[in-house]
C-alpha cells in the first residue's frame, strides 16, 4: 500500500546513524502533570522578541495573549495555563550561553481555565476544502496565535506562508523524516494524531494552492508511514489525491531542508536562495499539527510534545506546557543517579544544558539525560590530517577542514571564502573526524567573529557616513557664508554704485540673489533637520 | 574549544586506528620481502622503528606537546616502515637513523608535527640520503644472494665490510645502463633475462613483494582508509606513458606492466603518494596529484640519473599540491551546474 519512493536525489555526504530510538518509540505520548510554575522566555521564535502586555500580578486565563507580536518576523506568546503572572524579568533560558533572558513567570492556579477561544475555521475538516481564504488573514491569525518551527528552527509559520512573487508553489513538503538519534516525538505524533496532521495539511494545501503534498517520512518508521497513510485514505479521494506519504532513506541530516527539498524533487537552492523561490515549501509535522490545533479549535501554541529519554527510568513523550522545567521533566521521567547532564535537542545537533535547569520552549523537542555509558568521552583533540573523512561526509559539500583550518588560524575571512554561511552545522563533519575534532564548534565560534565583524563594520560605516555628512555640511556652511559676505559686498558696492549713479530702482540681479540664499537657507535647514531626525536602522534585524 | 559541543556521537574512528590499518597493509609485502632478502629488513624496521619514536617523542617534548597521547598516533612508525622499505636493506645503521631523523625531526616535527609538514617525511629521507650517499643508497643485494642473518646483521652494523660483490644492479637499473650505453638487444626483456633479472612477469622476485603491496593497497581501499583517486591517476598515468614509449621503442624501453611492478611503483602509488597531509584533498585534486607523480616517477626512473622516481615525483607534487587544492575546489551543494565555480582565493563573497 505503501509506495516506496521510486527514485530520490541522494544528496552529497550525510551519515548513518545508529538510530537508538526503541527506548521512546513504542512510547504513548502522555501528559506532564500541570507545573505549578511556568517561566516563559520571551523569545521563543527567530525574529524579533515579542513585547509583554501583562505585568506582575496580572490574573491570566489559558491560551491568554501575554506578549505581542513585534513586527512581521515574530510571533505572539501565551498563557499555557491560567494563573497570576509573579514576574516579568530576567530568567535563565536554554540556551548554551546559559544567559539569562527577558521572560514571564506564571504561577498557576490549578484549574488549567480556557478563556476566549476563536477558531479561524468554523466547518468540520472535510467542508473547508475548495474554499477560498484571504491569505493575509490566515497569516495575521497564525502570528496571533504564536505558531512557529517546531522542528527546532523556530521560525514563524505565517512568514513561510508568504509566497514569493511570480512563482508558482509547486510542492509543500512536510517534515516527518526526525532524523536525529533518539528523537520520537514526531513519529509518536504521526502515529497517535495522523488525523489532525492530515487535516491541517490538507488547510495548508488548500490556501497554498499547491500542485502536490509530499509527507516524508525515513523508513525507520514504517508505523508512523502506515498510520499516516489510513488516515488520509480516510479521506474523499478528491481532497487528498494530490497528496503523498513518501519513505525517504534514514541518511543524516535527511530532515534538513536543503536535503530533503532536494531528496524529494531533485531541486537544488543554490547559496542564498529560499525553497519558496523553487516553488517548494516545508513544514514540520508538529507544525502541521500546530497550525491545525490554531485553525480549528481556537488553540495557540501554548504545548509541545517532548521526548525524554536517555539515562531515565521512563522514557517516553510527553507533552508538557510551554515554560516547563526542564528539571522536573527529568526528574517525572526517572532520571539516574548516572546520568550527568542533560542534551536539549538530539545529540547531533542539541546542546548539555549549562546549569541543572531552564524551561522548555517553542523549539525543543528532545531532552536526553547524558551518562558517560551513552555518550562516550570523545578523546582528546588531536591535529588535522587532512583525511577529508569531513568534506566526504558533509551534506553540504564544503571542505569541513579547510574551515577548520582558517578558522584556527583566526582568519575569518577566509572561510567565507570556503562558504562558512552555507555550514548548516549538523556534525557529520565532527562524527567521522579521527582526529575527534568538534569542528562544528569552530564553525559557530566564526560566524559569530563574522557576525560581530559585520556589526562593527556597519557601526563604522554609520560613523563614517555621519563624519563625512558633517565635513560636508562645515563645507558647505563656510561656503554659504563666504557667499552671503560676498552678496553684501555686492549690494553694497551696487548701492553704492546706484547711489553715485542715481538710479531709481533697485537692481534685478542682487534681488535674484536674495532668492536664491533664502532657498540655500531653507535646504540647509531641512538637512539639519533630517540629521535630527532618528533614522531607521539600516540592515536588516533577521 | 569546548570539548562538550554537539555533536556527542561518534564514530569510532581515531589516527590510530588508520595508522595501524596502513601498517597492516605493508605486511604482505614486508613477508614477501623478507622471502626475498631475508631478515635483516626486520633490523631494519626494527631501528627505523626505534628511532622514529625516539626523535618524535624527545621533539614532542620540546615543543611541549602532550608527548604519549601524540606518539600514540602511530603516525612516525608508518613513516618509520616506510623508510626501512624504501632503502637498500643493507644499508649500514646509521643511514637509517640519518633517514629517520631528516623524515621526523626536519620534515615533520620542525614545520610543525603531524597535520602540518609539506612534504612527505620518508621521501625527504630518501631524497637526503640518496643525495649524500648516492652510492650507498644504490647498493641492493644481488639477486639469489643468500647470506646468514648474522652476516647480514655485521653488514647493516658495519663489523663486517659491504662488498660491492654483494650487491647488483636492480632491474630498473639495468635498463637505464641499456638505454645510456645502447647495448641492444632484441627488447628489454631479453636483455634482462640476460643478467638473470627477469621473473615472470616483471623484475624477479620483486613483481612478488610488489604483488603483495598491491594486495595491502587494495585492503587499505576497502577499508576506506585511502581513496582511489590518487592509486588509480598514478598507476594509469605511469602505463599510459610506459605502453607510448614501449610501444614506440621496445628494443629500449620496459613494457608497462614491468615497469608498475618494479621498484617502488605501487608501494607509491598506494601508500606514499597517498599521504593525506602532504597531497591533496579534494577529489580532482588528487586525481592530478597522482596523475602528476606517476608521469613524473616514469620520467625519472627511466631519464634520470636516480635509480627510482618515486621519492621526487611525490616531493614535486607535494609542492605543487595546495595551488591544486585551491583550483579544483569542489562545488558547494546546490550551486548549479551552471553556476561559475567560485575558488577561495577570489575576493567577492556570497551572500549568507
Ligand atoms: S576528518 Fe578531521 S582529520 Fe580528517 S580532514 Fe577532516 S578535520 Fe581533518
Ligand atoms: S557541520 Fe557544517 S561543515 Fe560539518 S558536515 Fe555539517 S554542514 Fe558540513
């Protein structure tokens, strides 16, 4: 029943892994008993931070707005649970800086109450079909309702909504492939809510006005593959045959984006160019699954589902409010005595959580309490020796330990030069080196030298643009005064010309003159006036 | 760097690990040389072996490196076999230990240890040596030379004298003497079986040993510790140009076949030229890497006045191979066919 996909376009590079998903995978997903705190960082999505409407003692039901969207590339934030928010201030985050961050602290009352609750859908799933919606109100909705990448990358949906001008979108890939070791959470999703997904996928569609569906999925689960398929053979034929379940290969990173856009349609996006503009667009399941929950019942993303696994007495996936401790996730789920840390993320991609504990957000799907059984101490860093394990593993094709080279000697420019922005820093490169040399980490200590280069050198040029405006405004005021002292000397010696020559009127030209100062006079002015004016920033926040 | 940073899996892979996988490559051929010399090439081994470690630890320590996690990398005992197999195998002690010290202490560890030196560190041995003492380093055991262990033992530590007697001219020099003083006979084979250098198919008893490195090289391919890039341009360039000349001139040149089993042809083409840290690393790159050192080795052995070409052919490439690397930069994923392929070394950048 299931068709195999007859040919993918294998991609370069990627690994296989050890999957080590049986501890969770077999797993219902069950609820975390409701925190009696929640602490909710206020950035939760890529973009801009969204601005607090609540303040310290303010009484908040369920699903309740909390902080406002801040500009196009952002997204809204809410109440998980009604109660009285304590404080909004600086709390640490998970985050592997381990700062801490704007966030709002509610302390729960208990009865975990709805307030208002205004679905953008009114019809049952089969009815809205072929219906036309104004897209621009989906998009505003969904950014009301915080819904973002929950794949990890957290970036607002309502934004990947936005088609690109001119081109029509051909394919909407949805991401099932989990490709990280030890990861269910989206396998259990399909499994146990393949309507729902369904259902949003087919809004999705719908609104797009996509030629075709593609739900991909690595066939290390066949029974989520299976589950997905009932459900949409649970559907009329004509509201879902342009829609596919695909089993991809299980190659790491086959849940990147680049990756599996190519996998699935043989389409490359070259260096600096968005899926959308190939007429391709990807969702997360869970994100399906969210933008669903939004549309249909009135739900902001207030939960998420969490795999927790790793050196605990009960694996499994659980799903939790947002804001959650981390801390008590781990400790409900059993861990060890052994365990020595705990990874936010999957092992290739996550991060060991800095201090015991921050709260879970908008993007973390996984959390893997680390014991040294697991996770084997890698041996020390040794030299490179250009093996070129890392370039033959890299999905991107770059030369991993030429990065690692330029990097090391400080040279960032250089591995600009050696595409360091392309580096989607998924660790192959770092899981075949036999040097154990954690050049992901090289790479992300660059892009932020990069980063802060980029900013400084911004800094400058404003600095410098500033400098040379006023040298140019000094100029140009000495050259206006040289001209007025000019003009008066001129209609001085022209009175006095006129008066010796005794001539009636006025002469034309030094009132022409006059004409003309005055209008220098009132650009100058303007000018000044704009250099008050705060200007917006230039370059671009995203 | 924070050595707890993703990703916290690996494979179990280590320099080690393919270190003791190249050394157990060379096996084969060192049995098969052992048949063929005896077993003073273990005396050989053994203070090639002694001295590398011995140079490198007391260099690792001056530079204060951590010295045993370093040694352990079992990086200076591959260059160690690989000079012991490179050289005469009666050569006395000290040439060998001059070898080993030009390969670990100059070549290695002073540009940098291991990941960082240009050249590779057995060939800048054997180059030294076979400049300083071209006659030494010529002297090879004739053939069906049969001596006593302890004998050849006094030889390598000098209580007994090298006779000349001892040695004979390699089969690769002897063609190169033909060639020089036009002594013609029919072809290049007949003029060998005349001296009784002639085996089956190549130069006798080394097509043997050669055969048996042949096979280390194809263990190391499947184990994935080399690639075929460079092998297969090395081997393919050295008998493309053997069959145009051979076929141009048999009466004077070898037929291909004997000339990639002879001399140090495929112990190069599987284990020296395929260095990772002195060649290249990109695919194309190496193709041409090899392709350059098998043309050159050819070039040497049979126009130069060194017994073999293998040593500066590599160290020619070795110097040309970053300017290969930065030209034949593979394309980064996604750019397209049609797409000019942006080199490095070009000034514009790519928006992120
Ligand atoms: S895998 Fe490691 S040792 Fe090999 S080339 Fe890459 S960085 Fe160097
Ligand atoms: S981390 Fe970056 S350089 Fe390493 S394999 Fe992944 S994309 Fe390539």
């Amino acid at each position: 029943m299931l068709k195999r996909l007859r040919q993918f376009f294998r991609f370069p590079g990627g690994i296989h892994l050890a999957h080590r998903k049986e501890a969770s995978s077999e797993k219902a997903i069950t609820q975390l008993p409701l925190p009696e705190k929640l602490i909710l960082p206020l950035r939760q999505s890529a973009g801009a931070t969204p601005v607090p409407i609540v303040k310290a003692g303010d009484k908040v039901k369920k699903g309740q707005r909390i902080a406002a969207a801040e500009g196009w590339i952002s997204a809204s934030l809410h109440a998980p649970t009604s109660g009285t928010v304590r404080d909004v201030g600086d709390y640490p985050v998970a985050h592997p800086s381990g700062l801490a961050a704007p966030s709002i602290v509610i302390e729960a009352d208990g009865e975990d109450a709805w307030g208002e609750r205004q679905p953008f859908l009114e019809q049952t799933a089969t009815e809205y079909a072929r219906q036309v919606f104004n897209p621009e109100r989906v998009q505003h909705y969904l950014q009301d309702m915080g819904v973002v990448g929950m794949g990890g990358a957290v970036f607002p949906s309502h934004v990947k909504l936005v088609k690109a001008p001119g081109i029509p979108l051909e394919t909407l890939i949805v991401n099932g492939a989990e490709c990280e070791p030890f990861v269910t959470c989206d396998d259990r999703l399909m499994r146990e809510r393949a309507d729902e997904i369904i259902s949003g996928l087919i809004f999705l569609t719908e609104l797009l006005g996509v030629r075709e569906a593609l739900i991909a999925i690595e066939n290390n689960k066949p029974e989520a593959a299976v589950a997905m398929q009932n459900a949409l053979a649970a559907r009329l034929e004509s509201v879902v045959h342009h829609i596919r379940v695909v089993i991809i290969p299980a190659i790491y990173p086959a849940g990147s984006l680049k990756q599996l856009v190519y996998m699935l349609t043989g389409k490359r996006a070259p260096i600096g160019v968005l899926p959308t503009q190939l007429g391709v667009q990807c969702f997360n399941v869970a994100t399906i699954h969210a933008i669903w929950r939004a549309v249909a019942h009135g739900e902001p993303l207030i939960r998420r589902i969490v795999t927790v696994t790793g050196d605990v007495e009960r694996p499994g996936n659980l799903e939790v409010p947002l804001g959650a401790s981390i801390a008590d996730i781990l400790r409900y789920a059993g861990m060890r005595g052994s365990a020595d840390g705990c990874l936010v993320g999957g092992p290739m991609m996550g991060f060991l959580l800095p201090h015991g504990d921050a709260p879970i957000g908008k993007g973390i799907h996984c959390l893997i309490a680390r014991s040294p059984q697991l996770f084997p101490p890698e041996a020390p860093e040794s030299p490179c020796i250009r093996c070129t394990s890392c370039a033959e593993a890299c999905p991107q094709g770059l030369l991993p330990y030429e990065l690692y080279w330029w990097s090391r000697a400080g040279d960032f420019a250089k591995t600009q030069r050696y595409h360091i922005h392309e580096c989607i820093e998924c660790g192959c490169c770092a899981y075949v080196c036999p040097a154990s040399i954690p050049l992901p980490q090289y790479f992300r200590f660059a892009k932020d030298q990069l980063r802060a280069a980029a900013k400084n050198q911004e800094m400058a040029d404003q600095a410098r643009e500033r400098f040379e405006f006023r040298q140019f405004r000094i100029e140009r005021e000495k050259a206006e005064r040289a001209e007025k002292l000019a003009q008066a000397a001129r209609a001085q010696s022209a009175k006095r010309a006129v008066e010796q020559a005794g001539a009636s009127s006025a002469p034309p030209t030094s009132e022409a003159e006059a004409i003309i100062a005055a209008a220098v006079e009132r650009t100058r002015m303007a000018h000044e006036a704009e250099t008050i004016d705060p200007k917006p920033e230039p370059g671009n926040p995203a | 760097m924070n050595p707890f940073s993703a990703p916290y899996l690996h494979r179990p892979v280590s320099i080690q690990r393919s270190m003791n996988l190249v050394l157990l490559a060379l096996l084969p051929g060192i049995l098969a040389y052992l048949l063929l010399i005896g077993p003073a090439l273990v005396v050989q081994i053994f203070i090639a072996s002694v001295s590398a470690l011995l140079f490198e630890g007391v260099l690792l320590y001056w530079r204060g490196k951590p010295v045993k996690e370093r040694l352990h990398d079992h990086s200076a005992l591959v260059t160690a076999w690989l000079i012991a197999l490179t050289f005469p195998p009666l050569s006395p002690w000290w040439l060998t230990v001059i070898g080993v010290f030009f390969a670990i202490v100059i070549a290695k560890q002073l540009y940098g240890g291991l990941g960082q030196n240009p050249f590779n560190p057995a060939m800048i041995a054997f180059a030294v040596c076979i400049i300083a003492f071209p006659a030494l380093m010529s002297q090879w055991p004739a053939q069906g030379l049969t001596l006593s262990f302890s004998r050849q033992v006094e030889i390598i530590f000098g209580f007994a004298p090298h006779l000349d007697a001892l040695t004979s001219a390699t089969p690769l020099d002897a063609i190169k003497t033909a060639l020089k003083t036009d002594v013609l006979h029919d072809n290049v084979q007949e003029l060998l079986m005349s001296q009784n250098l002639y085996g089956t198919f190549a130069g006798r008893g080394w097509e043997w040993v050669t055969t048996a490195y042949l096979c280390g090289g194809i263990f190391l391919l499947i184990m994935g510790v080399i690639s075929w890039h460079v092998p297969l341009a090395f081997i393919v360039s050295m008998s493309a140009l053997a069959l145009v000349c051979w076929l141009v001139d048999p009466t004077r040149f070898a037929d291909p076949l004997f000339h990639l089993f002879s001399g140090g042809a495929i112990l190069g083409a599987f284990f020296i030229a395929t260095d990772p840290v002195s060649g290249c690393a990109t695919p194309r790159g190496k193709l041409i890497f090899g392709a350059g050192a098998g043309l050159l080795a050819y070039l040497i052995r049979v126009f130069g006045s060194f017994p073999d070409g293998i040593a500066f052919a590599v160290l020619l490439m070795n110097l040309t191979a970053p300017l290969l690397d930065l030209y034949c930069q593979p394309r980064v994923f996604g750019a397209l066919p049609s797409m000019p392929v942006k080199r490095a070394d070009e000034e514009k950048e790519d928006a992120p």
